[in-house]
C-alpha cells in the first residue's frame, strides 16, 4: 500500500488516484471520447492484454498449494535433500488438468489428467510433471506434435476428428497399452481428488556415495478411485462444465484436504540392460512383482490459490526441472520433454517466469543470467554478470553435478529394440471384470463409430486382437466388423 493513500484508495497503474471510473471524459455530454482520458485508455489497453496464450496442452487445470511429508528413509536410494529425513515436511504446489481441451472445455471429458507437481525444496525447485496413467500412448518424443494434432480440431471443420484419433492410433501401435487405460472406468475419473498420479518415465535417483537406481513415482490417492461413466461425464460436462475445478476448490476450502501417499518402485541399474522388455520405453510399467512398491511419502494438498492467474495460468512446470539426487533417464520421451516445456514457458509466460511468485524457487537463486522482458526483480543488483570473476561470485558445487553415466553405440535415428505392443494391454483386458470389460468395449464402440474409413477401423481391430482375441472380437462385433483374416 502506498505510504500516501489507503488501500480503498482507486488508482491508476502508475499509483495515482483515479478520479472518476464510471464515466469517460466526453467532449461535453454527447461529444466525442477524448483521448486524453488516460485512465480509459490504460483500462481499456491492459484488458486487451490480459491473456498471456494458453498452454498447447492440459490448457485446462485446476491447482492448489500443500506440502509433502516424508515418511520412509530412503536416504540409500537419493540424496535429494527433501527427502533426506523422516518427518521432513516440503511446500509444494500441484495442477490436475485434462489434455486436449482448450481453457474452457469441460473437466468431465474422456482423456488422460495431468498431475503437475512442484516442490519448493531447501536446494531449489523440483518439479515432477506426471499424469494419471503410469503409461503414455507413444515411445518417442518426435511422434508428440502429430500425436496432439489428432487430439484437437481438425485444419477444415474446427471440430474433433475420431477420423484424426483412430488413423493415428492405429498406425502407432505402441499406444495400444494407454488407449485401453483411457477407454477403462478410470478414463474419466469423478474427481482430481478420485485419481492416483504416476511420474510415468523412469528416473534415476543417485545417494551421497554416487550408487543410483532407476525408478518410478506412484501417487496413490487416499480418498479412493472413483469414475464416471461416460454418460454421467456427458451430462456433467453440460450441466457443469467446471465441475472437478469447482470440486477441489470446496474440498479444500472446507477443510477436507486431498492426499495422497507417495511411493516409488526401484529398479537396480544393471537390470536396465536385461529386463524383459526396455525399463525406459514409457508405454509400459513394470511389474510390481518384479519390482514392488516402497514407500517415501504422503502430499497433502491444504490451501486455495487466491488468485488463479497469477498461480495456476503462470504456473510453469518441467521435467527437467530436477535437484541433485534425481536425474533423467535415457527414456526417449522424457528427453523431448527436457526441451518442450521450458521452451514453452519462455514463449507463454516469458524468460523470467521462473522469478514469478509461483514459481519463484524458495532457496536462493544465484546465477549470471540477467535482463529480459519483465525483468522484475532486482537484476542481480551491483554483483558481478559473468564467471569466472575475482569478487566473491556464486561458484559451482561438484557435488551437485548429475550422476555420471556410460553410453555407447551409433548415433542414428532408431527405435526401441523391443516391440511387443500387445502384452501389457492384453494384461490389462484380462485384468477386468465381466462389467468393466463390457464398459470398455462400448467406450470405445462408441469413440471408433464414426470413423469413416473401414480401413482404420479395421487396422484397430487388428491390434485389439493380438492384445486378446476376445477383446478384438468384441470391439469388432460392436462395430459390426468382422475381424480381418490376417490375424485369425
Ligand atoms: C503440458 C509437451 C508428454 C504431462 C505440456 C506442455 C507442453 C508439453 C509444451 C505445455 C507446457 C506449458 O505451457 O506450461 C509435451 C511433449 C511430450 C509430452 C513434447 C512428449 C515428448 C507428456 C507426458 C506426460 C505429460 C508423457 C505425463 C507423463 C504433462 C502435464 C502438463 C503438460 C501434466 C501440464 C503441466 C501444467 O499443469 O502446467 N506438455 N508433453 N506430457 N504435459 Fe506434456
């Protein structure tokens, strides 16, 4: 509050008191706008500008603030610091969002959700950059754009493309595994409250003696699973477009705090080079036989944004966004999105976004870069901009370097070694019961009907058939197809 006025004091941008926000200044009463009614002229210029774009993807979203509680010690697994004790409690921030839909579409629709977290921890910010399936529908970072294309409105019609969604599909079997999941009860889940989250890649944690291990997030929700079917999650779309943002605001607002109980599966890294299939292809969890659930922790989500732009629209989250103790893995998927996501903060919210309030790391940032558009805090002040320098600058910590790691072979543009796309999604089918198999069967009968090319359908019903005959049996009776001889 300026030192000259009080807070029910209006001003203008600049602090200076406004003396009339009903009325423009006219040129008597019937006359023309003038145009030096400066105050006009600042509104009506910064409404104009009060969109910054939305994001590509999981444009719509919902947040809240909480903290994480570690509850295990793992300290012989990372050396992350937050995670160093038990009972050592980290604020965070996390957004739940749906993918395909722009800003104002509905929340109750048929896609994956995103599960953006970031920990404001003692040695800078970690952000882990999730979803609601441990699996995605591609292996490869450079099928994403093509992938998310089918997923929006088609170049011409401006409306969903199923034509779009099953043509890819069916040429990219490898997502044959999340296109199950998403068609299961859990594609759309009844609330962000209702889901579990997965980190989904495979990360590498590393301890203070430089030993690592790859692994795996599980974000386990206390309150339960709970779904919609696609009826109920067609109507609430109508009725109440907005209805799992609104949902967890009133949760938490009444006390009735979300958590979650956080675990990882730990793979030791020689295993990486045997396992049954490739640890890193993102399509495919791994076995909690093989490698079983440890516990760590538990995220509790406690308090309300009180401004949503400011926390949720200009919240920026990346994959690469990491502290010492955890780094990446050769995933190919997770290697796209070291780039993709700080590249889009830069364009969406600016190259200082990670100075925002929301972002804002809660340990200190010392570094050379300075200057940029909305450059708002102090710039580094007086202190010296470039290194090595003779003046007490911040310098290095060989301790905080990523894990060193070996690497061999051809460079050339290739693709997992492995290609068994149907396993795990056959798995899955079998998993469910009678009810949820014929639950899943009729979403996706009803997703693939007004595909107009029997080819495409017909190339589907192929994958579904290998993942389990009955399951392509099934989805071809329902389209009233006959599944093609070849893999009879
Ligand atoms: C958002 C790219 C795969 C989860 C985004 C955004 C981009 C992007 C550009 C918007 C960022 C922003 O404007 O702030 C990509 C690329 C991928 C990929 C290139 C593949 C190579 C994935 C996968 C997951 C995922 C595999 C989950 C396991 C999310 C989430 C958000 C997001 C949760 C929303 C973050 C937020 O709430 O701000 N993605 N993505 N993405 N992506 Fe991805």
């Amino acid at each position: 509050m300026s030192e000259y006025q009080s807070k029910s004091h209006l001003t203008n941008n600049a602090g200076v008191p406004v003396g009339d926000n009903q009325n423009s200044m006219t040129a008597g009463s019937r006359g023309p706008t003038l145009l030096q009614d400066v105050h006009l002229l600042e509104k009506l210029a910064h409404f104009n500008r009060e969109r910054v774009p939305e994001r590509v993807v999981h444009a719509k979203g919902a947040g809240a603030h909480g903290y994480f509680e570690v509850t295990n010690d793992i300290t012989k697994y990372t050396k992350a610091k937050f995670l160093d004790e038990v009972g050592k409690r980290t604020p965070l921030f996390a957004r739940f969002s749906t993918v395909a839909g722009e800003k104002g579409s509905a929340d109750t629709v048929r896609d994956p959700r995103g599960f953006a977290l970031k920990f404001y921890t003692e040695e800078g910010n970690y952000d882990l950059v999730g979803n609601n399936t441990p699996v995605f529908f591609l292996k490869d970072a450079i099928k994403f754009p093509d992938f998310i294309h089918t997923q929006k409105r088609n170049p011409a019609t401006n409306m969903k493309d199923p034509n779009a969604v099953w043509d890819f599909f069916s040429l990219s079997p490898e997502s044959l595994h999340q296109v199950t999941i998403l068609h299961t009860d859990r594609g759309i889940p009844a609330t962000y409250r209702h889901m579990h989250g997965y980190g989904s890649h495979t990360f590498k944690w590393t301890n203070a003696d430089g030993e690592s291990v790859w692994i795996k997030y599980h974000f386990r929700t206390e309150q339960g699973i709970k779904n919609l079917d696609e009826e109920t999650g067609n109507r609430i779309a109508g009725e109440s477009p907005d209805y799992k943002t609104g949902d967890l605001f009133e949760s938490i607002e009444k006390g009735d705090y979300p958590a979650w109980k956080v675990y990882v599966q730990i793979m030791p890294i020689e295993d990486a080079n045997t396992y049954r299939f490739d640890p890193f292809d993102v399509t495919k969890i791994w076995s909690h036989k093989d490698y079983p659930l440890i516990e760590v922790g538990r995220m509790v989500l406690d308090q309300n944004p009180k401004n949503y732009f400011a926390e949720v629209e200009q919240a920026t989250f990346s994959p690469g966004t990491l502290v010492p103790g955890i780094d990446t893995s050769p995933d190919k998927m997770l290697q796209g999105r070291l780039f993709a996501y700080s590249d889009a903060h830069r364009y969406r919210v600016g190259a200082n976004h990670e100075a925002l309030p929301i972002n804002r790391p809660r340990a200190q940032v010392n570094n050379y870069q300075r200057d940029g558009f909305m450059r708002f805090d102090d710039n580094g002040g007086g202190q010296p901009n470039y290194e090595p320098n003779s003046y007490e600058g911040p310098v290095e910590d060989e301790n905080s370097k990523q894990a060193s790691f070996e690497v061999s072979g051809m460079a050339d543009s290739v693709s997992y070694n492995e290609h068994d796309h149907y396993t795990q999604a056959g798995d899955l089918y079998r998993m469910l019961n009678e009810e949820e198999q014929s639950r899943l069967i009729k979403n996706i009968v009803g997703s693939m009907n007004p595909v107009e090319k029997d080819e495409i359908k017909l190339r589907q019903i192929e994958h579904f058939y290998k993942a389990d005959p009955e399951y392509g049996q099934r989805v071809a009776d329902g389209l009233g197809l006959k599944v093609p001889e070849k893999v009879l």
